[in-house]
C-alpha cells in the first residue's frame, strides 16, 4: 500500500505535525477548527496544488457519546430536557423533531417539543412543549441510517439511538376544588349570598379530573361523588335551617389529597317573614299622594299593592294623583331566602282634595309705599275659614274670616323692602286653595341722598347756559321738587345772594332733577345750587340735610 500523503494547504499542516498524515479525520479537524485556518498557516507562503479539507478522507460514522437523562433512571423531572452528546461534530441541518424524538410509553405520537443544536458542545437538546406527565416511561429516540442524523461530511449514525426513563412518581396533591350553591338551589335575592329555602340544595363545583370529591359541612363528611373530564362535579346535600359551613377536598387516583376548598357559607332559611306598616295616612287627608313606610326582617324586599296587582316596592313606597275616596294599600315582605308573607299588611284612608274658594286682598292697593313696617292687609273669603299669608311666597301668618267672610291681618316690624303678598283659604282637613291675586307693599325707611350733580362742586369755567342737575340715589316724589327744594343763587359783590330764575323738572326714569336758568348766567361769577331737605322719596322720606355746591362761570 503506498505511503498515505497529502498537497496543499494538509500537507502544510502536516509538516508541522507528523503525526496527523496518518490520521486523516485528525487532519480533516485541523483544518476546519472553527472555520479557521490551520496554524500551520500562520505568516507562511503557501505554494502548490490547494485541496479542499472535505476531500480528505472520512468515512467514519459518528456515535452517541452520552445522553441525559440515563437509560433507564426513575426520578426525571417532568419539567427537564432531553440531551445527546456526539462524538464528532454534526450536521445541524439533519438534527429535527423529526430525527430526535420522545414517546411516551404506550403511545405512537411523539411528545410536541423543539430540537436544537450547539456545534461548540456537540450536544442536541430535545425541549418539550410542555412539562412530561408524572410517574410515565417514556423513549427518547435518535433516527440513524441514510434517513437519519449524519457530521458534518454526510456520514450518518450507523443506526437507531434508543433510551428510555421514567419521571417521578405522582406526589403532588390536587389543587383545592371549588365549591358553589348550583343557581336552581339558591333561591335568595342575591346569586352570591349563598341564603335558600331549599333545605336540599344541590353543590357544585370544579375539581382535578376524575379525582373523588368529598363534600364536608363543618368537620362533618356529608358525602363525596367523582369529578368528570373536565373536572365538574355536583352533589345533592340535606341541610337544616341555620349556617352551614361548607368545604370540598379532591383526591387524585394516587391518592394525594387537596387542601380544603374556601369555605361556603350556606344558609338555610324555611321561615316565611312577617310585615309591619310603620307610617301611613289614616283617616281623610287633603292630599291625593301617600307614603307608606313598612318593615320586616334583616335582608327582606317587598311587594306592595294600592288597589291593583302587587309589584316591587321599597319603603317609603309614594303614591301620586290618587282619586278622592277610599284606598287600601297592602304590603308584604319576601326574605332573603324568598320566603313570602302570606299574611301582608293593610292600611285604609280616604282622599279629599277638594279646596275652598280663593280670598281675595282689598287693601292696600299693589305698589304702595310704607315708611315704618307697620300697615294692614284684609280681604275677603269663605265664611269661618283660616286665611294664610305669603310673603314673598314665605307664610306670613294666618286669620280667621268672620262669618261674613271679612279678615283682617295687622302687619308690624315688616323689614325694608320689597313685600309681595298672597292668600289663600285652607279647610279643615288642610286642602288650600290657590293664591290670591298678588299686592305689593314697598318698605322704605332711609331717606334720599344727591348722588350727583351738574356741574361738579367748585368748577370754573362753565358755561353762562348751563342746565343744572342732580341725580338721586332713588326714585323720588316730583311732587317734592320744585324750585322751592331745588335752587340756584347768585353771590353779589357785597355776598348776598339772589335766587336766579329758573324753572324745575324731574325725569323719574332717571332720578334726575334738572333746574335750567330763565337767562344766560353772569359772566366771572359765582352760583350757589342748593337742594333743600324738604325733598322726598315715594316712601315720603325726606333727605337728611340740605345739599349745597357752587361753580363759576366763563368770562
């Protein structure tokens, strides 16, 4: 056989160690080391024929160096992944799920997961989808063949790599079922008060699949049925009136048992309530709506009825436009549990709205003015009836009329202001009639001040036409002013004054006098305005103190 050789980029690698020309997957390694090129080549001038490294021979298949978990362990944990470490370095492309399986015993249908490969460890890693089921053998295989996985120069696993394992055993008890009141059985108000009247309720709940459910009021077992599929369950319990305390524990077909459920409060309640009517009218009322207020047990609605079909009601039950005559209202309570008062309450009146005739006020007339607070308002109205007043729609007191319908209402320490009164006649059951027609009394004790005046005080300059004025700081009587409260005066040399014709008017839209002069005022001389005390407002009051100012005139 002659001498193995080699050209080229291996035979430069070789030359550096000898030992590699008669080791040719040695070589193959050296070369392709993680894609880089061989040391030997480092700072060297490479010459002759360059082959490439595949070309070098290897044909040895790869192996199976060691798998994790080891044949045949019975403690792996479900939640751990499947490894195969290889002797040589592998083809990526060939390592799938399908070529790197795992199968539970006693199924065909390999376990969901995914396959991947790391070329630094020369490990495959088979991860699961989701954690392997408890205490089962399962059989990791890894396809071998032409079909199978092959390195990285297309030489495959000679055949089948077969292991198995089994995990843990089932230790892990159930979670804690659920348990509820099945919605047929609770007849409370409420779906969540756990309150009935069926002392037969059914329970229901969710547990594991297929575990066994025991059912327990208390520490008292009252029974136990088997969860289905999907873990629903229910059971049919004989409960006595009172509070139980129910709990569910689930235990699985290895026997592990759950921790007891949250506790559920049933409560059974067979005894129907009793009604009582706290308010109602009695007897005949002027009203055509009435109140009730009515009450039972802790917990209980009501049904009330006002001469037709019961219907949900809450106290105060309000009833509105009811027809004169006789009412029966009726009442009775449905407990939480929905236990029905056979036996309802009753109350009876009976409705007069009828009102009597509107007064009507006489005196004083509307819009009058009072400068004391102290007057009189009478009327007329119903023979013998009670007449009240209004003030500004506030009651003001009550008279009788006499009986020729006459009344008489003396009104003392009325406040200043405007007052708007308004009657009306109310019977002896209380219906009122509507108001009467409306007067208004105007209280007015101030007096009237000058809030300002025309020309200023102390102005010069103005003109020998001028229009005097004076505004007021409310409406006034015209008849008060004239030019006998509203002068202008004329200072001579020697300091006499002269009253200067003139002629006074009052705009009472404005609360303003105007005095205009019968003649062009004196040039360079100075003019007196006054107005007098003796001005009133419409109340009669009369201003304080006199009000004085003066100006000058142009040249």
């Amino acid at each position: 056989m002659a001498a193995p050789h080699a050209t080229g980029a291996a035979a430069l690698a070789a030359s550096t160690d000898p030992r590699l020309l008669g080791n040719p997957i040695a070589l193959k390694e050296r070369l392709m080391e993680r894609g880089k090129p061989a040391p030997a080549t480092a700072d060297k001038t490479i010459t002759g024929k360059i082959v490439d490294a595949r070309a070098v021979s290897d044909v040895t298949a790869p192996t199976v160096s060691n798998v994790v978990p080891q044949n045949g362990i019975g403690d792996m944990a479900v939640d751990a992944n499947v490894e195969a470490t290889f002797s040589e370095a592998m083809d990526a492309s060939t390592l799938s799920a399908s070529t790197f399986t795992l199968t539970k015993q006693g199924s065909t249908t390999p376990v969901a997961a995914t396959v991947s490969y790391d070329s630094a460890t020369k490990k495959a890693t088979l991860d699961p989808n989701a954690n392997l089921e408890v205490g089962a053998t399962y059989m990791a295989t890894i396809k071998g063949g032409s079909s199978g996985i092959k390195d990285t120069v297309g030489n495959a696993l000679a055949s089948d790599k077969t292991w198995s394992f089994t995990t843990l055993p089932d230790t892990i008890p159930p979670d804690a079922p659920t348990v509820s009141l099945a919605s047929e059985s609770d007849t409370g108000v409420s779906d969540a008060d756990g309150l009935t009247k069926d002392d037969t309720p059914t329970l229901q709940g969710k547990a594991e699949a297929y575990s066994k459910v025991s059912i327990y009021d208390g520490t008292t077992l009252l029974g136990a049925t088997n969860a289905g599929a999907t873990g629903g369950y229910s059971f049919a319990a004989g409960l006595d009136d009172g509070l139980h305390q129910i709990t569910a524990k689930a235990t699985d077909a290895a026997g592990n048992s759950s921790a007891a459920s949250a506790v559920l409060d049933v409560q059974i309640d067979t005894q129907a309530p009793d009604t009582e009517i706290t308010a109602s009218p009695a007897g005949a009322v002027d009203k055509d709506s009435a109140s009730f207020e009515f009450s039972s047990e802790a917990g209980t609605t009501f049904e009330c009825r006002l001469d037709a079909d019961y219907e949900p009601c809450d106290s105060p039950k309000t009833y509105y436009e009811l027809d004169d005559g006789e009412h029966a209202f009726r009442v009775k309570a449905i407990d939480g549990a929905g236990n029905v008062d056979v036996d309802p309450a009753e109350a009876r009146w009976t409705v007069d709205t009828v009102a009597p005739s509107v007064p009507i006020i006489t005196d004083p007339a509307s819009d009058v003015r009072d400068n004391d607070g102290d007057f009189i308002i009478s009327g007329t109205g119903d023979p013998n009836s009670s007449v009240e007043l209004f003030d500004n729609g506030k009651p003001s007191g009550k008279v009788m009329a006499d009986s020729s319908g006459g009344w008489r209402a003396e009104m003392t320490g009325v406040a200043e202001g405007s007052h708007t009164y308004t009657a009306k006649a109310v019977d002896a059951v209380g219906n009122a009639s509507a108001a009467t027609n409306a007067r208004t009394v105007i209280v007015d004790t101030t007096g009237p001040t000058v809030a300002a005046v025309s020309p200023e005080p102390g102005a010069s300059g103005v003109a020998l036409r001028v229009v005097v004025k004076a505004t007021f700081s409310e409406a006034m009587s015209g008849d008060s002013i004239d030019v006998s409260t509203f002068k202008l005066l004329k200072r001579k040399a020697d300091g006499t004054l002269d009253p200067v014709a003139a002629t006074v008017t009052y705009d009472a839209s404005a609360n303003k006098a105007t005095l205009t002069p019968g003649n062009d005022l004196g040039r360079r001389a100075t003019y007196i305005v006054k107005v007098t005390a003796g001005v009133k407002d419409l109340a009669a009051n009369q201003m304080g103190t006199a009000e004085t100012w003066k100006f000058k005139t142009r040249a």
